[in-house]
C-alpha cells in the first residue's frame, strides 16, 4: 500500500488541529470556571528562553496550512509576526486552519508530489522534495508546537489528557 502526499498530511494536520480546538476550549472553560484571566495563558511561556503560547498557535496553522500553501509556492519561511491576539483571536487561527485544511482538494495536494521544496530563513535553506518536506520537517514542527502548547494548558492546571491531545484518531481496519 502506498500512502499519498496528502494522507500523510492533511489528515494528520486536522487530528491534531482537532485536538488543539477541543483543548483550547477547555482551557477557556477552565479559566472563565474558575475567575482565571485567559490573557495570562496567551503570554505563558515554559521558560524564559521559549516563546510564548501565542506563538505556538501561530506555528500550528503555520507548519500545517502553512506548509501546504508553501509546497504550492516551493518555499516556506519562519512564520510570520502576528499582530496581538487576544485567546479567542487565537483560537480563531486554530479555526481558520482547520478550515483551510478542509478545503483542500486531495488531487491538488497529491500533484505536488515530488515537487522541488525549500525551507528558508535570510541566507539559510534547506532542499526538500514535497514527501521528504512533510516528513521531516512540517510534521515534526507542528508536533513539536502542538505539544508545547498542550503542555503550558496542562501546567496552568487545566484538566486534559493525552485523548484530548489526540483529537479525532482515524481507526479501523
């Protein structure tokens, strides 16, 4: 069996998007429960050195509707600055890249296959092809933000587990 461009990415994208958008929202609950001001979390940071909440949201829709959009343009940069968003602003992004993703026609993402694929950052690049570019680079990233973010929910002392992380799994057989 042979899995797709997009099978290896859109759904893995919208599982954990799912997720985030079930977690956020009890996190909102949480706060508003228990008299907590939400603009606290979009500021929370893990460690002084690590950026804060807000950026790790924005990283989601950026290495998951963001990595699509840059295989279609064969370049992906840092995302970009965001104006200040307060948590709804947030969630909103979460939304907005679900959606996007959802759009998405699996034959235009597939015919990307094998596409030449550069991550840049100012003088520094990276060649991908388009498989070897959601691999190693677009999944692990989004990972890595999608985790972080669940993990600063956790520490504030919200109620979640690794179910909620997990969003809506594809099973069967």
């Amino acid at each position: 069996m042979t899995t797709s461009l997009y099978d290896m990415s859109v759904p893995s994208y919208l599982q954990v998007l799912g997720g985030m958008a079930n977690v956020m929202q009890k996190a909102a609950d949480h706060y508003q429960q228990n008299g907590m001001d939400l603009g606290e979390l979009v500021t929370t940071q893990l460690q002084p050195d690590m950026l804060p909440f807000s950026f790790q949201i924005n990283s989601l829709k950026h290495h998951s509707l963001g990595a699509i959009e840059g295989l279609q343009r064969g370049e992906l940069n840092p995302p970009p600055s965001l104006p200040e968003l307060d948590y709804a602003g947030l969630q909103g992004l979460v939304a907005d890249a679900i959606a996007g993703l959802e759009a998405l026609n699996a034959e235009d993402v597939n015919a990307m296959a094998g596409k030449e694929m550069f991550f840049r950052m100012g003088d520094f690049e990276i060649p991908f092809n388009a498989e070897n570019f959601v691999m190693s680079f677009s999944l692990p990233n989004f990972y890595f933000h999608a985790t972080t973010a669940y993990d600063m929910i956790r520490l504030s002392g919200v109620q979640i587990g690794k179910m909620d992380y997990l969003g809506q799994m594809r099973v069967g057989a």
